[in-house]
C-alpha cells in the first residue's frame, strides 16, 4: 500500500511544480513561501481536489479489475 504525504506537503510540491512547468512556458507565478492566505486556500483546495480525483480512479479501475475497494486517500470527500 502506498502512504499519502500530508495535505500540506503534496499541496506545496504539487504548486511548485506547477510554478516551474508555467515558468518554463514563460508565465511568472508567485513562489510557495509567498502566498498570501486567500492563495494558499486555492493551492490546497486544487490538491484536495487532485486527490479525491485519485481517489475516484483508483476506485473505477479495482472495479475494473474486479477488486474490493478499502482504500482512501487523506482529505477524501466521499
């Protein structure tokens, strides 16, 4: 089974990787330790979103493959 980083630590490498794919297009975007609250609530709202869409494939694909589904991911909504 794989373990999940904290909402807070995959939030972070999750924005930082964005900030360098949208520099690499040519786009400025404010560092992590820059953000003021209201988008620090939006990059961790965007990975909790990101992870109950891992949660909704994972679960699709043990039900493909015919598989009970246990497992849940930190910050999962349903």
């Amino acid at each position: 089974m794989t373990t999940m980083p904290g909402l807070l630590p995959l939030a972070r490498h999750y924005y930082e990787t964005r900030r360098e794919v949208l520099a690499a297009a040519g786009a400025q975007t404010t560092p992590w330790y820059r953000l003021n609250p209201d988008e620090l609530g939006v990059a961790v709202a965007e990975t909790q979103i990101i992870i109950e869409a891992l949660r909704r494939a994972n679960k699709e694909q043990a039900v493909l493959l015919g598989e009970g589904f246990t497992h849940t991911l930190p910050g999962s909504v349903i």
